[in-house]
C-alpha cells in the first residue's frame, strides 16, 4: 500500500463502526472487487472527505467572499454530508456496475464451460480453461472463478467453494449457476445438459431486460424533450414569425 492509502487506513482504523454496517460495508467491498481488509482505508477515505470538503469550501470561497454566517454554516454542512456520502455512492456505484458485467459474462462462460466439460474435462478444469480465455481474461467473473479455484486448491469443499462464489459476488445470476452446479454434483444429473440449460435461460433473462431498459427510453426522453428540445424548436419556429408581428404593429 502506498502512503496514502497507510494514512487512510490508520485514520479509518479508530472509527467505531457497528457490526452491522461493519458486515454491510466488508461485503460491498468483496463485491466490487476489494478485500475486505481494506475496510479501514474506505473509513479514513469517507472521514477525510468529510474534514477536507468543508474545509476547502471555508478557505476558497467560505471566509473570503460569503459574508452571511447562517450560509456559511449550511454550506460547510453539506460540504461535509457529501463528503462523508460521497464514498458509499462511488463503491455502491463500483458493484453495481461489476454485477452487471458478471451478469453479461456469464452466458458466455456457461457456454466455454459446456465446451469443455463435453470435451472430457471435469468441472475444476474446465473452469481453469474458462478463466485463462482470452476474451474473458479481464472480466469479473474470471477473478470470481480465479478466487474459487484457489481456495479448491487450499483444500476447500467444492460446493462450499461455488457457494460462496456466488454470495461473494452479490449476483442473483451467479448465485443460481452455483446452486444448480451444487445441485448437479450431487444428484449425479449431466453437467454439460444442465449447463446449456441454464445458458439458454439466461440469455433469455438478459435479452428480456434490454427490451425492458429499450421500452423505458420513451419515458426517460420526455424531460429533455418537453425542457430542452421544444422550448428551442418553438423559437426557431415562431420567433421569425413573433418579429414580424412585432415589427408590423
């Protein structure tokens, strides 16, 4: 860790957090792609924030120019809620954004899985070959797969592995693929069928969310519409036409 990042960590280390958003905060991290050791550098990062916000407002513009008290006073309080919020929305913003990259990944390793485990390979393994493909090299997902296979390795139960693959992504999608792996290994079903099954559903579940997110495009373009768009139309429209008018009476 750099300097910073030991400075952050030894401030964020002495403030008190309760178990459950000690818990809340440590997953959030495990899901955008963080260990949960570096709680404590995301602490000093929120009350650093929350000190050097205000604190810049005050100095640049605060003192010098404002001159009401009570203005000065709310601003320095909002400059320090954001400052203190503004951390949470950045990682809920990271996990949020690296679900969907597993969500869009998945189908397309449920089929290289299906490939491999239909060319002879056992789970384990074919996981390997997933996770050393090129085109999924950098994905999410790879360092989920990447993180399981380690700790199969460490001599970790497989189930209990995908399992916790699953929860540690905070995915619903990955979540299933982990319990119908788990559910395949021990009711002996065939692996490769169950594979193409739950790939197929998937895409399916993927394509029904892109027609959901194309129909919600309608109404999210009203506002700039009725705001931005029509006011300017109309004046080009009838402004030659008001200045005429003008003119004539």
């Amino acid at each position: 860790p750099t300097s910073w990042q030991k400075f952050l960590g030894r401030l964020g280390a002495n403030i008190p957090l309760r178990p459950e958003y000690q818990g809340k905060y440590m997953r959030m991290l495990v899901a955008a792609g963080f260990k949960k050791e570096r709680l404590p550098v995301f602490m000093g990062t929120k009350l650093a924030l929350t000190i050097a916000l205000p604190v810049l407002y005050l100095v640049f513009y605060g003192i010098p120019v404002e001159k009401n008290p009570i203005t000065i006073y709310l601003f320095t309080a909002i400059f320090a809620i954001v400052g203190f919020l503004l951390p949470s929305y950045w990682l809920a913003k990271r996990v949020s954004k690296r679900q969907t990259n597993i969500f869009h990944d998945l189908p397309d390793a449920l089929d290289l899985l299906t490939v491999c485990v239909e060319a002879g390979l056992g789970l384990e393994a074919a996981m390997i070959k997933v996770a050393g493909d090129e085109q999924l090299k950098k994905s999410p997902l790879t360092a989920e797969m990447n993180i399981s296979l380690q700790e199969m390795r460490a001599g970790k139960p497989r189930l209990e592995s995908l399992r916790d693959m699953g929860e540690r992504a905070m995915v619903d999608d990955l979540k299933s693929f982990a319990a119908m792996l788990i559910q395949t290994e021990k009711f002996g079903t065939s692996l490769a069928q169950a594979l193409r099954v739950h790939a197929d559903s998937l895409r399916t579940i993927r394509r029904q969310r892109a027609e959901e997110a194309a129909a919600k495009i309608a109404i999210k373009m009203l506002f700039p519409l009725v705001f931005f768009i029509f006011p300017a139309l109309l004046i080009v429209i009838l402004g030659p036409g008001i200045i005429r008018i003008i003119k004539t009476l």
